[in-house]
C-alpha cells in the first residue's frame, strides 16, 4: 500500500507508483526502491528528511483491557499537567486512550491516522513511567475499541526505536511492513 500527498504532481505519483508496484514483499527493513523514490523525489524538490520503521497489526486480536480511561474532550483536562501536546488532539483522534496515575495521564494511545478500513496508533509514555506495562495497556484498549469500529487497528515505530519495538512484542503485534515516509 502506498500513499502520496495531495500536493504532489501527477507525473511524479505515476513514476514513483511504477516502483511502488515492483516492491518485493521481503522482511527487509529498507525499500528495494529507496534509493529511485529519493532520485524522483529530489528531481521534484529537495529530500529533507528520510523516516522508515517497521509497520505492525494485530493478528491474533486485540485483548480488551479495563485499566485505561477513554479520553474526550469532558475529560481531556487528564492530560494538562503530563501530556499537554495531545490535549487539541482528542477530539480528532478517537478512540484515544489514557493510563491515569494519581490523577494524571502517563501513558496515552489515540487514532493518528484514520480512514474506514484501519487506524494507526499514536502512543506516548511519560519517561518516568515507561516499563511497566502502561503502553501496553493502552495499546490494548485502544486496539480493542478500533476492532469494534470494525477498523483494522494498525502500530508503527522508527527503525531506531528499541523501547517501541518491544512494545510491539509485549503487545503480540505481527509485522507486516516497512512505514517509509520520505519529506
């Protein structure tokens, strides 16, 4: 599956489209392609910054979890004091998910990227309370309620990101591919 945004030329699309349908399906952490979707790209305007990270869903199922709070926007005010970044974010990111401590939000999953068929997990864990299941649960809960939507609930990281990827594995994720984004 690939995407392109709204503002780029046709011409563009359709040659990087022509490597988009050559891509082998490998476990690969880098695109066969990579280096021709840069050449077009560049060709169009300057490549600033190269992103890639493995790409997860959930084979096995979402396990519900009771633990987190479903966050909107009567109870947004949880993320005040801990995660203030997501706070214009939760009316736009359903369903969005909180681990609540001592009356603040520690650990936070929501619906980053939406259409009908699936939706991408947006996830952070406060530093201080990372390792102790708390994106877990959330990534839980929020999976659980994006399957119910009849949505395919969909979890992505950086190549770089350990912490992440271990939550992927913690959580029963299966790899499916490789996020490469491309600015």
């Amino acid at each position: 599956m690939w995407r392109f945004r709204h503002d780029l030329p046709e011409d563009i699309c359709e040659a990087l489209e022509l490597y988009c349908q050559a891509e082998p399906f490998t476990t690969s952490d880098r695109p066969e392609y990579e280096d021709e979707y840069i050449r077009i790209l560049s060709a169009h305007t300057p490549v600033h910054r190269l992103w890639l990270g493995p790409a997860y869903w959930f084979s096995n199922g979402a396990a519900a979890a009771s633990e987190p709070t479903l966050i909107d926007e009567q109870n947004a005010a949880l993320l005040k004091d801990s995660l203030p970044d997501w706070i214009a974010d939760v009316r736009h990111q359903q369903p969005f998910y909180a681990m609540i401590v001592e009356g603040q939000a520690i650990a936070v999953c929501a619906s980053v990227r939406i259409t009908d068929e699936a939706h991408e997990a947006g996830v952070e864990t406060l530093a201080s309370h990372r390792r102790k299941g708390y994106a877990v649960s959330v990534i839980s809960a929020w999976a659980s309620t994006v399957e119910k939507l009849g949505a395919l609930p969909l979890y992505s990281t950086s190549i770089d990101n350990m912490l992440s990827q271990k939550v992927a594995a913690r959580v029963g994720l299966s790899r499916y591919g490789v996020d490469f984004h491309i600015a």
